[in-house]
C-alpha cells in the first residue's frame, strides 16, 4: 500500500498540476501548423504562373465528366470487391456513402459550371484553374484532411503576393469539393480493381473531409478572403458596412465586372471609387440628404456616379450595356417612339390582311381608327416585355436591421411634416399650423389604436373613422 501510493506521488509530482502547460503546448503546435500553411501558400503563388492569353477554358466541364463516368465504373463494382474483401475499411466506406457521393457532385457541377471565364496558371506542366491549383495544393499539404482555419489561413497568404478575383473566392468551396470527389474516385477505383490494395491515401478521411467542407458555413470566411473587400469598408458614409450580404454582393459583382473590361485589377476599381466618395466627402453640398448620397461608395457603383469611374478606370463597355444606357437616359423617347411605330404596324397589318383591295380609302381610314385602341394596347403589351427584357430588374441595396431592435412608425405624417417644415419660409402662417395638426393626427392614431373605444359596435364612430381603414378585430366585439 505504501509503495503504490509512493508511485502515485511520483507520478503527480512529474504531471503538471494544471493544464497550462499542455494548452501552452497545443497553441504552440498549432501555431507552427499555420505558419507552414502559410510557408507553403507563399512557394505556391511563387510557383504558379499566370497564364493571359487563356482567358476561358471548359476544365470544369470535362473533369466532371470524367469524374461522372468514374463514380459509375466504382459503384457498380464497389460490392463485389467488398465480397472479396469484407474487412477492407474503405471499401465499406466507399459502399455505405454512395449515395451521398453522387448527390454531392452535381450541386459542385452546377456551382462550377458557369465559371468558365476563371484564371489559368500552369501547374506542373497542366494547364488548371488558379482555384484547382490552390485546392489541389492545400490538400496535398495536409494530406487530404480538411480544417477551415488552415484553409483560411492558406489562401490569405496565397494572396498576400496573388490576390485572387472575386468570382474566384465564390468557387474555392466547390474546387474543394471537386479535388475530393477526384480523389475519392480515383482511390475507389484503385480499391475496385483491387480489393486487396493498401494505400497511405484513406477513404475515410476523404469521405470526412468532405462532409467537414459541406457542413461548415462559409460567409465569415469567404468575406474576410475577398482582397478589396476591406477597402469597400472604408466608405465615408459608413453605409457599406451595415448592409445585408445580398446588398453587399450586388457592390462586389459590380466592381469585378468593371475590372474586367477595363485597364484595373478589382483592388484599383475599389480604391478609385472609394478616392471619389471621400472626394465627394470634403464638397460643400447646400443639401445634407445629397452630400451623403455622393459621398457613399455605391453611388460610383450601382447609381449615377457609375459614369465617372468607368472614365477613371478606363472601362470599355459592350455593346449591350451601351444600349441599356442610352434607354435609361432618353426613357420618353425610347417608349413613345416603340408604342407608336408599333401600333401603326399592327394596325397596317390588320388592316392589309382583313380589308380587300378594292376596299375605298375612306372605310380603310374608319377601320384603323377603330383599330387604334387595341393596336395600341398590345403594343404597350409588347413595349413591357420588351423593356423588362431589355433591363432586368436589380434589387435596390438596403441595410441590414437583423441584429437590431426596431420599432414600427407611421412614416406618412411625419413624412408630410418635413416636407412642409421645408416650405416654411414661403408658408410662414400655416406651417406652425401644419405641425401641431401633424403632431395631433399621429397621437391620435396610437391613442385610437390602442383604446377600448374601437372596440364599440357604433355607426357614428364607424363612419367617422371609416376613412382609416381599421382592422377587423379592432371593431369586434
């Protein structure tokens, strides 16, 4: 009993008393795992070169492909190989997650398919996708495993010499995707052909790579990855910021696009619109509403002010978009002039085809002035279709009030009140008048909405607030 306890003492005095010391030591070996992350990022934007003149490419398409036809050669054998070897770990891995594999690969397809206008870079004598490569390195330097701090940290240093384009940053997740689906396919097949094969490359590790990469909720970090983004932040009016992400992505796709067709990288583009809007900052506006309007970023992005940068940058727009221009500035001409050479054709066809030839001018004048209304109806009709296909609707950037506490407000009366505070010099008699009624008529409708006396069944009182149009169940009983 002494010695047993004698043991324990010793071991106690040679353990730590706490968990300092190994916290002290986790975070070190952690830390020395990012750093050679980090190493390897850097060898590998030193390595990769850039490739101009390929400006499009279907990698994604015929990789798929093959990808498709490999997974059905692999699950059509996986369980006869799993007969002959019933112990084999991957093999029972590989046959209980087929399903899940297959359902995997098409939303990576669908994902990555349109982007066939992406940088290439040749890697060991291949010609891939910038986003191929970084995935494919990435994993090759942690041996297929997956962990988004590593791979976050990865791409920032990757970009600190090589800042990635911003449809880029949307198709790292799906190249990680596919590079594991690659390798789960190529290692499946090995295992089909040859049950009894051993590999240091696991299945398991694969499959669990992958659901890791499927499961993690990427906007934090795909956000912090975008190169300009931080300069997008830097908006003098402080509105870029406290937007939703759809708003927010609507300003990105914006500055990508007039990078592309222009004598910028997406890092001069957002820089240039941010030096317009802190220009704008220090201009004396006589009204305060349109001083904060031009000293917001997007008003060089999305609204008026896009005009100005595309000069700055030296944009070359499409013919398409020269178009869509042309019809936002001249609207009255562009519709007047389609609805009338429209409702004179179909009027003129109508005619020709349902009047004969010996039909005397008088009748055919009578005829197309009683075709007049409804020529001219379906050639609105026409005109409509036209121009929502002509100029698609855009959502309008808004705020995001998610994490914020918000109180519901009647906007009309005190929308009403500043628009006549605003008069006040020229209505110096009414506009005092104007306030207090303005003041009256919003307490009292909170003061009506809220008190029992809607509640009785009354003619005169239902015909005296008639006009608000109250809720049903404020006048029940």
């Amino acid at each position: 009993m002494i010695q047993t306890e004698s043991v324990w003492e010793k071991e106690r005095m040679h353990s730590p008393s706490d968990h300092g010391e190994t916290d002290l030591q986790g975070a070190e070996l952690q830390e020395a795992e990012l750093r050679t992350m980090r190493d390897a990022a850097m060898q590998l934007a030193a390595r990769l070169g850039w490739l101009p003149k390929i400006s499009s490419s279907d990698t994604f398409a015929r990789r798929y492909r093959k990808l498709t036809e490999v997974f059905q050669t692999v699950f059509k054998g996986v369980d006869a190989a799993f007969r002959q070897a019933p112990g084999s770990e991957d093999l029972l891995w590989l046959r209980d997650n087929a399903q899940q594999l297959s359902s995997a690969a098409r939303p990576v397809a669908d994902d990555l398919g349109p982007l066939t206008h992406l940088p290439h870079v040749g890697n060991e004598g291949e010609i891939v996708p910038r986003v191929l490569a970084v995935a494919e390195a990435f994993f090759d330097e942690t041996d297929d495993t997956f962990c988004k701090n590593k791979f976050k940290t990865f791409c920032l240093a990757f970009e600190e010499s090589t800042p990635l384009e911003f449809h880029e940053i949307g198709a790292l997740v799906p190249a990680l995707k596919l590079v594991l689906l690659e390798r789960i396919a190529s290692r499946g097949r090995c295992l089909v052909d040859n049950p009894t094969s051993k590999s240091s490359k696991r299945i398991a590790t694969l499959i669990r790579s992958l659901r890791n990469s499927t499961q993690t909720s990427w906007k934090d970090e795909l956000d912090a990855l975008i190169p300009f983004d931080r300069i997008l932040r830097e908006d003098p009016a402080d509105a870029y910021a406290a937007m939703d992400i759809e708003s927010r992505n609507v300003y990105r796709e914006r500055v990508a696009n007039i990078a592309k067709r222009s004598d910028r990288t997406e890092l001069e583009v957002a820089q240039e619109a941010l030096t317009l809007a802190r220009h704008a900052q220090r201009k004396k506006f006589s009204d305060a509403r349109i001083a904060l309007r031009e000293c917001h970023i997007g008003y060089y992005l999305v609204s008026e002010g896009t005009k100005l940068l595309c000069q700055r940058v030296g944009y070359h727009p499409t013919f398409s978009e020269r178009l869509r221009t042309w019809l936002r500035r001249h609207p009255d001409e562009y519709l007047f002039f389609g609805i009338g050479v429209l409702s004179f054709a179909i009027m003129t066809e109508a005619v020709w085809l349902l009047t004969p030839a010996w039909t005397s001018p008088e009748l055919v004048l009578l005829s197309m002035l009683i075709l007049l209304l409804p020529s001219s109806q379906a050639a609105v009709q026409l005109m409509n279709c036209l121009t929502t296909n002509l100029l698609p609707a855009g959502s309008l950037p808004k705020l995001d009030f998610s994490e914020r506490r918000t109180y519901p407000t009647i906007a009309l009366p005190w929308w009403l009140f500043q628009r006549f505070c605003s008069m006040k010099t020229k209505c110096a008699p009414w506009w005092k008048v104007w306030k207090y009624a303005t003041w009256a008529t919003t307490i009292a409708i909170f003061t009506l909405r809220s008190s029992p006396i809607c509640r009785i069944r009354t003619n005169w009182l239902r015909k005296t607030i008639r006009w608000w149009r109250w809720p049903r169940d404020l006048s029940a009983n």
